[in-house]
C-alpha cells in the first residue's frame, strides 16, 4: 500500500474548498485529514460569516482588553473548553459580512436587535463593540490575514493592533462615524 504525502491530500482538499460540507465531513475522517482540512476551511470564513455558531467560535478567541469592550454591555460570552485550533490563525480575510453575524448571534443570545422598542444608538452601540472586539481579535491573532474591510466605528484599539500587523495587504475603511477625539489620542 502506497501512502500518499500530505502535500497531496493538501492539494486535494484545496481544491474543495469552495465544497465547505464535503471538507467538513473530511474533518472526521482521522487525525491526518483533519489537521490539512482544519486550515483550508477557516482561511476564508467570509462566505459563512454571518452564521452565528462560527461568531461564538471567535468570540471564544478574545483576550481580556478586547473582552473589556463588551463589558459596559453586560455581554455574557460564550464558555466552552479550549479550542483544539487556534483557528483564527488561519484567517485570511474579513469582510462586511462580520456584522450580520454579529447580529445574528446577539439575537441568537436574547438581545432584541430587531425590535421596535429599542433605542437604535444603544444597538448600534452593541454591535459596534462586539464587531470591533472581533476585528481587534482577528488582526491580533491571525498569521495570514491579508484582506481586511472594516465597515463602521473604528476605536483606538483595531489601531493600535493595526500598527503591529505585517500581513496585510489590502486594507478597506468605511467610516459610518469618525470620532476623531478617539482617533486623534490614538495616533498621538
């Protein structure tokens, strides 16, 4: 029996990876299969981004500074054991689709995103938080990030980790409100 090298299976599953159900189920095959196939499946989390289950997998991945975000909004993180991947390592891009899946999840935890009797600028507020703690997160802990799109607020944190990162490539801002007291007393 002929054992074929890693490289191989690598280039096999590379080429399924827009077929995320099929890599998934490659996960399961043995140990091998899942350490090529785990890397493949969340280098481009963009596409399924707005599911809420994998909101809940990065959230796990914040540090205590960018936990302190969520604070003031009485956000109950989620509390799993640890992760067997580091698999925010592995992300390459990040795009607008952040915040649907922010909001997904919040609602998924029992915040009333969508509701009528909500104070719009405390929701925005809430989102705004969790998606920069994410942003911070993933400009932190990812070796390969390449591409990153950051719609909306940007505090003096995602600047600060912006700063130390040497990955990047291409870098969107899209500012819905600039406050300029916070981006001032960040560059200076």
């Amino acid at each position: 029996m002929i054992k074929l090298p890693n490289e191989c299976f690598s280039e096999i599953f590379y080429n399924l990876r827009a077929d995320f159900k099929s890599l998934f189920s490659c996960l399961f095959v043995n140990r091998q299969w899942c350490r090529i196939v785990v890397p493949i499946l969340w280098s481009e989390p963009t596409e399924y981004i707005n599911n809420k289950k994998l909101i809940e997998m990065y959230l796990l991945a914040l540090n205590p500074e960018e936990q302190t975000l969520l604070i003031p909004f009485k956000i109950i993180l989620p509390n799993h054991s640890k992760l067997l991947f580091e698999y925010t390592s592995y992300t390459k891009s990040v795009g607008f689709d952040l915040t649907s899946g922010v909001i997904k999840w919040l609602n998924g935890e029992g915040y009333k995103i969508n509701s009528d009797d909500i104070d719009e600028r405390n929701v925005d507020k809430l989102i705004s938080a969790v998606r920069c703690s994410l942003i911070t997160m993933f400009i932190r802990t990812s070796k390969k990030l390449k591409y990153l799109t950051i719609h909306g607020n940007i505090n003096k944190i995602i600047f600060k980790n912006l700063y130390t990162n040497t990955t990047l490539l291409d870098l969107s801002l899209n500012f819905d409100h600039f406050n300029s007291e916070e981006i001032k007393s960040s560059w200076f």
